[in-house]
C-alpha cells in the first residue's frame, strides 16, 4: 500500500538541523510525500525522552533521531520496538566508521557542532562580513573578501552570499545595474574570486514583477521589461567574459546548489581541486 501523508518524529539532543536537514534529503527522493513533521529538539533526560514517547504513541510513525546518549537513546529505542515503530539512529553509521578509522571511541557529547569554537566565530565574521558588503554597499572592503558575486537584480546575489557565509566564506555583493558605474574597487581587487550569477530573462520578468508587486510599484517599467532584461543580461554575460570572471547560471539551481559551484571554484583556486 503506498502512503503519502504520514508522522516523522525527529529527535535530536541538540537544535534539530542535523536530522531535520537529513529527512528532507531523503524525502525529496519520493514524490507526493507529505510529512507531518514533529520536531523534538533540546532532548537531554529521561523525562524529555519520556515526553517524545508519549508523543509517538499519539501519532505513530517513523522515528529518526540524532541522540548521542546511551541512557537516553536505549530507553527511545526500547519503546519505539514495542510500540512496532521504527527508530533510526542516523548518526550511527558515520560515527561508526570515523570511529574505526581514526581508532577512537566517540565522545557522545551532545551539540557540540554548536560549539562557541573558532569555526564558529569565523561563520559569524563571515555573515557580519556579508551584510556590510551587500547590493554595493562598503566597496572599500572588497579587498577583504573571500568572494564577490555580481549580477543583475534578482539573480539571488544576496542569498548565496548568507549561504556562503554559513560556511565562512567572506561574501559581498555588487548589483548590475544599467547606467549606475561600478565600484574601481571591484577592479583593483585581486584577493577576492569574482563570479557572475545570471538568470533567464523571462525568469527574471517573474521575480522582478513579484518585487514590485510586494512592494506596490509601478510595473510598467524598464526593470520589468523583458527586452531590457535581456539586454541587461547580455550586457552582464559580456563584462563577465572581458574580465574572465566565471559565469553560473541561476536559473534552475538553489541557493544550495549556487552555493556549491562557488565553494568548488574557491577550492580550484586554492589548488585544493582538480
């Protein structure tokens, strides 16, 4: 019997990203799959863990869960197989062969890719960093960037930039704009890797008119004609091409997947590619 609409149970003894973030990976790989998500995060005592319990038994379904715990985990795992539900550990496997390989046993310390460590106070650097150079802004620090995305509007400059910035990279912005100059800055600049973002025309036509329309303008305007778009477009690609900046296409990807050709051309950069 195929089923569409079920309970998802995520567990996890921290904020819950991890295992929420792996559900959703998994679930894009089954078509018309509809879960009815309950997340519990912070789980750290056996009466938290009765609670989850509970809540499975009102609503059964699959169980996944992230805790590093044996005092919490075994008593989770005893009833979700009296109750017939299945509890997957889905952090076991890795842990399992990071563990054989470096030939130490796991700490099972919760949260701690939360951890105020270094890294951590690099991401935040790194987002502190993206909001002052975003759309143009501070071009003086362009320098100081890790990377500077440049596009026509809407090509979703600014969310990758946040994106990336959860990664630590140092990420500014520069908008194309018809008949605005761009910054000398982005010119002299020669730390940072430049790269274009582009967009379909039409595609554009649609973000830009949503825009507006949030915001009530008027749309019978250039920014919203599809010629002019193109011509932008095209103008964009061209700078591109002179200054041999690398060129992504936007169109059919996500943030995350943006996100992710600009991280490989950094590590190309850096010689840590092929």
């Amino acid at each position: 019997m195929t089923v569409n609409r079920f309970h998802l149970h995520l567990v996890s003894d921290s904020t819950g990203d991890t295992v929420h973030a792996l559900a959703r990976a998994c679930l894009v790989q089954f078509e018309d799959a509809d879960p009815i998500e309950h997340i519990w995060s912070m789980v750290r005592t056996r009466a938290q863990v009765e609670r989850v319990v509970a809540g499975i038994e009102a609503n059964p379904g699959v169980v996944l869960y992230t805790l590093v715990n044996e005092h919490l985990r075994q008593p989770l795992q005893d009833r979700c197989r009296a109750l017939g539900m299945p509890a997957i550990p889905v952090l076991d496997p890795v842990i399992g062969v990071f563990g054989s390989f470096l030939g130490r046993r796991a700490r099972a310390l919760p949260g701690q890719q939360h951890a105020l460590n270094h890294e951590y106070f690099v991401r935040i650097d790194a987002m502190t960093f993206a909001m002052t150079h975003d759309d143009g802004q501070a071009p003086w620090g362009l320098i100081l960037a890790d990377v500077v995305l440049v596009g026509v509007s809407r090509s979703s400059k600014t969310p990758t930039c946040i994106y990336l910035a959860n990664r630590g990279i140092k990420a500014a912005n520069v908008p194309l704009v018809p008949g605005v100059p761009l910054p000398p800055e982005l010119f002299t600049a020669d730390k940072p890797l430049i790269v274009g973002l582009t967009n379909d025309p039409e595609r554009l036509v649609a973000l830009r008119r949503n825009r507006l329309n949030s915001l009530q303008s008027d749309p019978e305007i250039d920014y919203v004609d599809l010629e002019a778009v193109q011509a932008e477009v095209v103008a964009a690609r061209r700078l591109c091409q002179e200054h041999k900046w690398p060129v992504i296409d936007v169109t059919r990807r996500s943030i995350e997947e943006t996100a992710a050709a600009i991280l490989k051309l950094v590590a190309k950069r850096q010689g840590l590619d092929a």
